[in-house]
C-alpha cells in the first residue's frame, strides 16, 4: 500500500524546491495533491509532472499573505476532494540581510507576512475541513535558525522560531481532535532560495557552496528529497503518535 493512499494534502509553495519535490513524493505515495503558489506557470509545470507519472494533482494559485484568497482555496480544494489531510505550510522567503538596526519596517514585514502569517492563516483555515476529514497532519517548514542562530537575516530567523513555537502551541490545542502539528528544520537545502542567497553575498557562488558545505558535519548541503521524505514520513500514519516535536534535518550542524 501506498504510504498515503486516500490522502489529501495541500502543499504551499510547491513550485519550487522543498515544496515541488514535497509534492511530487507524496503524490507517488498516493496522495492527491493541490499544488499551491503564487509562480504559476512552474506550479503548472509541478502538476504536469505529477500527471505524467500517473498522480493526481491540480494547481491553485495561492498568496499565503492573503487571508481571503486562503479561504477560497482551501474550500475548493475540499469541495474538489471531499477532504483535507494534510497541509505542509511551505511558503517563505528569506527576506532581507542587514543587521536588524538597518532593516526597515517593510522588509520586516514582508517576511513576517509570508513565513508567519502563511502560516496563520492556513491553518486557521484548514481546521475546520481538517476536522470533517478525520486524523490529520499539519507540518510547518521552519528552520535550524528556529533553533539556533546565525549573524544575518534578522527577520527570517525571527520568522522561522516562531513558526517553531506556533507549532508547538497549535499541536496542544488540536491534539484530542486527532489534527497533528508538527516542525521541519532543515539545514542548508540547495534550492533557489539558498543560491539566491549565496549570490546575493557576492564572490564566487562555487567558492560560496563550499563554504556552506562545509557547515555541516556530514560535508555537503542537503537536496529538496531530503527534506521531503521527513515530511512524507510526518504526513503518513506511520507518525500517528507525534505531535508537537521538531524534526530536525541538517546534516549534523546543529548538533556541533
């Protein structure tokens, strides 16, 4: 059997990175998947793939900022399926890096808006489908700068702990209604947002990945698959005693 036959899962910021290998696991897993974002011709391009390979997925465009269009999308993709297992709130971004006494108001909230709030909202809204569906799984990408912390991005790491303890908070109040919550913190994952990133530092983006790689006890960065086979494993049964907690996965660096 397929470890999520029967399953719905909505995938936030499933174009690219974590969320597209994210979605195109589970979907081979089993589950049908609403591939969300607000890239859509790559969201588009995610389905495709999935459809190719004999899944099942649709694509909605999805501004995780926007509290009304997160209500629509969640009650379409309910209407759609007849229900909602899983949510993966994905969607973030890193934001500006400058040291927090020379960030401005907008760039903080910017990113409070995607990686905080996106969170929030889906959430809030997911619940109550999530709540006709049976047992369910929430997982909210967070960080290991949710744990520990780092000389740059201010507001992204501030964003990324406090995904951490809304995690927390959400799984002890929905844990006797079945709906599990629970956090991912990977470590550097070579995805765009990562290469952006390094790019954005200047110098030479080789040299730059050599430097993260070596961050990390295991020597390398991870890749998107790492990342989506723990949430694969947090979003099937065989997680069904876990709530709360923080799936760490970062090639040993915080464990330095």
């Amino acid at each position: 059997m397929k470890r999520l036959e029967n399953k719905v899962a909505v995938v936030t910021g499933a174009a690219l990175g974590i969320g597209k290998a994210t979605a195109i696991l589970m979907a081979r897993e089993g589950a049908a998947i609403a591939v969300t974002d607000v890239l859509d011709e790559e969201g588009k391009q995610v389905v495709d793939q999935i459809s190719e390979e004999g899944g099942n997925a649709s694509y909605w465009h999805l501004d995780v900022t926007n509290e009304q269009e997160v209500s629509t999308v969640m009650k379409q993709v309910y209407e759609k399926y007849g229900r909602l297992n899983v949510l993966v709130n994905n969607a973030g971004i890193a934001g500006a890096n400058a040291p927090t006494d020379q960030i401005s108001e907008e760039e903080w909230d910017k990113v409070m808006a995607v990686n905080v709030k996106g969170v929030f909202f889906c959430t809030k809204h997911i619940i109550p489908y999530m709540r006709k569906s049976g047992p369910s799984s929430i997982i909210n990408l967070s960080s290991i700068y949710g744990i520990v912390g780092a000389p740059d991005v201010p507001p992204y790491h501030a964003s990324k702990g406090a995904v951490r303890e809304i995690s927390k908070t959400d799984a002890m109040i929905y844990a006797s209604e079945q709906i599990r919550v629970n956090s991912v913190h990977p470590g550097y994952i070579w995805t765009p947002m990562v290469e952006d990133f390094l790019k954005g530092q200047g110098g030479d983006l080789e040299e730059g990945k050599k430097a993260v790689d070596a961050l990390h006890p295991i020597g390398h960065m991870g890749e998107p698959d790492d990342i989506a086979y723990g949430i694969l494993y947090l979003a099937s049964d065989e997680s069904k005693f876990m709530t709360g907690e923080e799936l760490v996965i970062d090639g040993g660096y915080i464990a330095q």
